[in-house]
C-alpha cells in the first residue's frame, strides 16, 4: 500500500485521495523544470495543468518567486492539494481551480506552462476511473493540452512536459503545428543498464538550437546519480 504522505525538506505532500501518488520521475521532472526557470529568470507566473496533489507547483515554488496557478479537474485530488498548498510555507503565491482545463476561461497569459498529463494513450487501462483519468487520457488529450498551451501562454513563455520516451517525437511534431518548438528535451534512465522511459521537454515560441541531454537516476551500484542528487538535493530528506 502507498504512504499517505510523501515528507520533502521544506513542505510535505498528503495523498492518501489522490488516485496518482508522488513518484522519482515526477520529482525530477520539477526538480528539472525548476532549475531551468531559475536560470532563465523574468518568470512571475506559471500555470500548472492537472496538478494532483499539487506536487509540480510546490516544487516551483520552494525555488522561485513566481505565482502559480493550479487546475485539477478532480475533486478529491483538488481537495488534497489544497491541504498540502494551505500547509507549505508559499501558499500565498499558490492559487487553485478545481475545473476542467479545456474549460478554464482566463484572460492570462503565463510565462511558464507544466504538465505531468494523463498521457497512456491507447494502452491498457485499469478498472479504476480515478486512475484511468489520471494515468490515461480519458479527460485530456495531448492535442487538447496544446491548445490550452497555445491560448494561454504569452509569446516570450516556456512550456514544460513530462512524457512517456515512446511519445516524445509525435509531441513535439504536434507541438510545432501550434508553433511551440522544442528548446531543451533530457530523455531518462532509471539505470545505464535500462531503456529511455522518460522525456521532459521544453518548448518556447521561438525556433532554436535543441539541447539533447540524458539524466540516468541511478548508477550501477544503485545509487542516486551525481546530476540526479544535484537537481532533489534541496527537496529529498536524505540527500
């Protein structure tokens, strides 16, 4: 059975109602999207679509100074991660939605967009609506989450994701057709031994240079990588 609560060094993240659960690869996802906006700089607002338990948000907002915006279209993670943003040290600069994203009708436009989407598109899916919602996308299609992106980020902004490997290229042809190019895309590892299984990717509306890098998570004597350790070590308890 999961942990009811995941505790990092600055905040914890309850779950206990949330049908996805803190897992390695979204931390480092934030981890990596953090440390990005903190070298880019100039971000003072983000949007974080399908946030769960709040997870992404709170990661970017232990390492910038940004206000975020976070929608989540199910109730009881909304709940949970109202909690767990009411009891971090930033929740003034934390700000919920409990909607459908497709729905949600701002007149922003955010520097930085993150998602960790509902992305199993076509494969086998669980009994569990909760989960199929969360893991699949049954509520929000990689075409749909474009469109949100397109609308709603400003023409200077980045645009963040965490994918399945096997996704990766058919996104980022999708992506372009809404002229959101590829900026940065770091494919993961859980092992030198293991297959890609991750791809974070970061876009921009303007056409650059593309930045190919890889992160493995874990040497071969199962321990944290040395880039791994340098992204959590001021989030994980014990590194």
């Amino acid at each position: 059975m999961a942990n009811t609560y995941f505790k990092f060094k600055q905040f914890t993240i309850q779950q206990a109602h949330c049908a996805m659960k803190v897992c390695t690869d979204a931390c480092l996802f934030g981890a990596w999207v953090a440390n990005e906006l903190t070298a880019i700089k100039q971000i003072s607002n983000c949007l974080d679509i399908g946030t769960g338990t709040g997870l992404l948000s709170l990661l970017l907002a232990q390492k910038t100074t940004a206000f975020i915006d976070a929608v989540e279209i199910d109730k009881a993670a909304f709940d949970q991660a109202k909690e767990n943003f009411n009891q971090s040290p930033w929740s003034e600069r934390l700000a919920l939605i409990n909607t459908d994203i497709t729905t949600f009708d701002t007149n922003k436009k955010y520097d930085c967009i993150i998602s960790n989407p509902p992305f199993f598109e076509g494969d086998l899916k669980s009994s569990n609506s909760y989960k199929n919602a969360a893991k699949h996308d049954t509520t929000l299609t990689l075409q749909q989450l474009l469109q949100v992106v397109d609308k709603t980020l400003q023409q200077k902004g980045y645009f963040a994701i965490l994918l399945p490997y096997h996704r990766a290229d058919f996104f980022i042809e999708e992506a372009a057709k809404s002229t959101l190019y590829l900026t940065k895309k770091v494919l993961v590892k859980q092992t030198p031994t293991h297959e890609y299984f991750r791809a974070m990717l970061l876009f921009s509306r303007q056409q650059k240079n593309v930045s190919n890098e890889e992160i493995i998570i874990k040497n071969e004597a199962n321990n944290y990588t040395e880039i791994f350790t340098g992204l959590l070590k001021d989030y994980y308890l014990f590194l």
